[in-house]
C-alpha cells in the first residue's frame, strides 16, 4: 500500500497501526491525522527508536496489505467501479445491478442455478 492510502483513510488505520505499534494512542494519531512526518516522528518517540529505523519500520508495514476495512470503503469501491467502465458495453451502466449473473431468481430464464425454466 502507499501512504496515500493512508493519509486519505486515517481513522480507518487506527486498528492496524495499534495492532503493529502497541504503545500507539488512538487519541494521538487523531491529532496527527495522516501527516506522515508526524507520524514517523510519534512512532519514533512512543517506541524509543531513531527516526531512520522507525522510517524502516513503517515502509516494511507498508509493504503489507492494505485493512480489509479499507478495501470495503464505500469511497474506495466507487473508484474501482468508475475505473471498471473501461470494460463494461456500450449503453451499459457500471453502476447497474448485476443481479442477473446471480442467483436470485429475480428475473426468470437468466440462467441462475435455481432457475425452474
């Protein structure tokens, strides 16, 4: 992940940052809120180590997944859809209900496993 994805979902960090760095308080990394100096500069102080080894620290935490929280985010699922529309046909709306290629039964003879026709 990038800080970007950090700096832009802040709050939505707070579990994985204090799973990562016990000592972190929720209340401070209110106030710091996505800036990634004063971010570094916290993590440096609350676990005693220098700024280049906390530096270190944070870019191999970066380097792992990003919350399942964030990937859900409304905000961030827009995006990916708007992005998709590269894909979708002409005249189709990616923003349109997929629920003929479910299983539904909302629509009869769309093909759904259930489907009695």
């Amino acid at each position: 992940m990038k800080w970007v994805h950090v700096r832009d979902n802040w709050p939505a960090f707070f579990e994985a940052i204090v799973e990562k760095w016990p000592a972190a308080d929720e209340g401070e990394l209110e106030e710091i809120d996505g800036d990634k100096r004063a971010f570094i500069a916290y993590i440096a102080e609350v676990t005693g180590q220098e700024i280049d080894e906390t530096k270190d620290e944070i870019r191999e935490w970066l380097a792992g997944e990003i919350p399942s929280d964030i990937v859900m985010d409304p905000i961030h699922d827009n995006h990916s859809i708007a992005l998709s529309a590269k894909y979708v046909g002409e005249g189709e709306d990616e923003y349109d209900d997929d629920a003929r290629f479910g299983d539904d039964d909302e629509i009869r003879g769309d093909g759904d496993l259930n489907d009695p026709t």
